[in-house]
C-alpha cells in the first residue's frame, strides 16, 4: 500500500513538472518569437524573391558557374590544406604537455574573432610581393600569391583551419586513450598508433571538422577580397560575386546567395546528429 501511494505521488510529480515546463511565461515567449522572427525573416525575404520563373536559365549562366566552379575547387583545396596541418595541430593541443599551450590554443582561436578583413591585410602583409615571406618566396622562386587562385586558398584556409582544429582537439579529448596505450604496450611506433588506432577513433570529428571548414572557406569573402582581389574567373568566388552582382544584377544576386544558402541548410543537415541534442 505505502508503495502504491509512494508511486502515485512520484507520478503526481512528474505530471506537474510537465505541466510546469508547457506553461511558457509570457516573458520569455514574446522576446523569442522576435528573435526566431529576426532569424528567418530575411531568409523567407530571399527565397520570396528568388527568380523561381527564370532559376534554371540563370543558374546556367557562365559567370554564376564559373564562380561556382572556382568556390568549390578552392573550399576543397583549402579543407585538404587545413587538414594537412589542422589535424597535427589538434592532437599537438589534445595529446602534448607544454609551456604555452593555452597561448598555442588562444593563437589558433583568433581567426574565429577576427574581423576577416584585418586577416586579409596581416596575409598581405606576410605573403604579399614585400611580406615577411613573400619577398622571399618571389625572389628565390618567383611564386606570387595575393591576387591569385593560390591566394583565394591560402585566405580561405586562414579564416576556416580553427572550425577543424576545434573539432578535432574536441574529439581527441573525448577518444578513449585506452586503447592508444595498448597500442604503444604491443610494441606499435608512435607514428603506427597514430594512423592506426588515433585517427579510426577520431574520424567522425574529423570529418565534421572538415565539412564546417568547408563551409567556412566557401562562404569566405572579406578575407578573400583583401589579400587575392576580385578578379572573374580568377578569385571571385560566390561571395564576391554577389557583391560585385548587387552592382549591377540583383536577380543573380540573388541566385548566388540562394545557392550559398542552400549549402548552409545542407551542411547543418548533415550535421544534424552530430552538432544539435535532440531532447
């Protein structure tokens, strides 16, 4: 009998918290519902405006596709750049004891707070024809890189290399390094354990990590406009175009925004499981 009644209040409870969190305050709804209004308004504002009539026509025009084509060749070239070194960085941070580690972590951080545009002049002022390296790079091998494909890579890689690091140092963190100690008790190098047993465990970070730095480096613009410039065919990517459209051509602004924007749902679809908590 006492446990029936134990039960029953027990369930009582439960009842009264559920019916507790149903009551939203008024407080607190009116201000979200303009915050999530403030969201998508300018959104549902693009997709209204889209040429949906004139969509396939404009899509094949060969300035949206020649933009297109370079946005992708160089958010792919410039992931692959940041997982070269992104991913050592990472495990350095996740796996490494020493002395300035935490200024390691805050340098590689600052990308993500800094206004894209002073990125683009520090890059100049490092790689351009008299930068710290540059002039050096010029002189002895003639390589040239602001204004160039090469530069749209190496800006885009600069704003998008911390959304890798952070996620990869995130999932080293949250490996099991069980499982590298055996590795290292059964005689396999340092270098066997890492490829063979670090990277399995930490492969869905990494590829989250690459897919946000995709996505990074495409939608990349102020960093892109500064140090390689907005030359068609050569560096305007996406973004660039669609300032330079806004100029001129605000339907294929549209359209290229509208392209951008359909990356962006896609790429938080794909990271759905991932990246948002279901309740």
């Amino acid at each position: 009998m006492t446990s029936d009644t134990s039960i029953g209040t027990a369930s009582r409870r439960v009842r009264s918290r559920r019916h507790g969190r149903s009551r939203i305050p008024l407080a607190l709804l009116i201000p979200a519902v303009i915050g999530l209004a403030f969201l998508v308004m300018p959104l549902a504002g693009l997709l209204i405006r889209t040429p949906w009539a004139t969509l396939p026509q404009r899509l094949a025009e060969p300035g949206i596709l020649t933009a297109l084509g370079l946005s992708l060749q160089t958010a792919t070239l410039a992931t692959v750049l940041c997982i070269l070194f992104g991913v050592p960085l990472a495990w350095l941070l996740a796996r490494a004891e020493f002395p300035g580690r935490r200024l390691v972590r805050a340098l590689v951080t600052v990308p993500l707070v800094l206004p894209p545009v002073v990125g683009g002049v520090a890059l100049l002022l490092v790689f351009g024809r008299r930068g710290l390296i540059g002039s050096w790079l010029d002189a002895t091998f003639g390589i040239t890189l602001p204004f160039t494909t090469a530069g749209v890579v190496l800006a885009e890689a600069f704003v998008a290399m911390p959304f890798l690091v952070i996620a990869v140092e995130g999932a080293l963190r949250g490996a099991d390094s069980r499982y590298e100690e055996a590795a290292a008790t059964l005689g396999a190098t340092r270098w066997a354990t890492f490829t063979r047993v670090t990277l399995p465990l930490v492969a869905p970070g990494i590829a989250a990590g690459a897919v946000l730095c995709w996505a990074r480096a495409l939608g990349e613009f102020g960093a892109t406009i500064t140090f390689a410039g907005n030359f068609p065919g050569r560096t305007q990517t996406m973004p660039l175009a669609v300032y330079l459209a806004l100029e001129t051509d605000l339907q294929a602004a549209i359209v290229l925004s509208l392209i951008l924007l359909t990356v962006s749902v896609a790429i938080l679809a794909a990271l759905r499981d991932k990246w948002i908590a279901s309740p």
